[in-house]
C-alpha cells in the first residue's frame, strides 16, 4: 500500500499536473530538453509508468512531452522505483545516487545521460510542494525530519 497515492489515477493526476508545468518552465524545460533523451519511469505501488520525451517537443514554448502510462517510444533510459520513493524524491528528499547503489531504484540504458539532468531538475524540488499545495493535496507535502 502506497503511503502517498491511492491508485494511478492520482499519481497521473498529479505528476501530470506537474510535468507539464515543469516542460514549459522557461529556465528548466530548455535544460531538460538539451539532454535529447527518452526517460520511461517505471513505478511500483501503484504499478504504472510515464514516459517524458525531451527529444521532440510538440510546439513552442514546450520542451518536451509527457506520456501517462504505456506508450510506443522507445526509451534511452529507465528508472524502477516505488512511487513513495519518487515521491520523496521529487521533495529533495532521496539521494538519487544513493538509492541506486542501496537498490531502492534500478536503471537501465543511457544512464549517464539522465545523472546529468539531476542539476537541471533539482530546482523543481521547490516547486513540487507548491503544486501539492496548488492541487489541495497539501497532506502529501513530506517535511523534512529534524535532526537531532
């Protein structure tokens, strides 16, 4: 059971809402989309995926697409990851590295190329909240724990 969606319509609702502000983000979206790749995100609980094409973006003032649930592109690059882990992460929560090695995220393909885009989406860790916030969903802002 996840402990932030109750199904993939919410996780799609969600991350849709916020894809799409992050793709037509005019200092974000063109550093994004520089990487020309095809990221298919893989998720576990709920089980669903997303696919973000940052190498045809569909019209100006958009640099890149989005795809909810299974499509036909074929990615450069994968990411498997429970949907509370991506969850954290896109808080700032979850060292992207970390989780790789501590097998908490698997990958495949051009891997390299997606640890470059980390700088370039760490920016949206600020937003990801307010988008929360935006949608009403402001009991799914994760705080970060105090240290003692």
């Amino acid at each position: 059971m996840s402990e932030y969606y109750r199904d993939a319509d919410q996780l799609f609702e969600i991350y849709g809402y916020f894809l799409d502000k992050v793709l037509k983000h005019d200092k974000i979206g063109p550093k994004m989309a520089k990487s020309g790749i095809i990221i298919k995100f893989i998720y576990t609980d709920p089980d669903c995926e997303i696919t973000i094409d940052l190498r045809n973006p569909p019209k100006e003032g958009t640099y890149g697409t989005f795809f909810l649930g299974p499509c036909d592109l074929q990615e450069d690059v994968w990411s498997k990851q429970s949907a509370d882990h991506s969850h954290r992460f896109w808080h700032g929560l979850e060292n992207p590295i970390a989780s790789v090695t501590r097998g908490k995220v698997k990958q495949g393909g051009k891997i390299t190329a997606m640890l470059k885009l980390l700088p370039v989406v760490r920016p949206t860790f600020s937003e990801f909240p307010i988008i929360l916030k935006e949608m009403g969903y402001e009991n799914l802002i994760v705080e970060k724990k105090k240290k003692k």
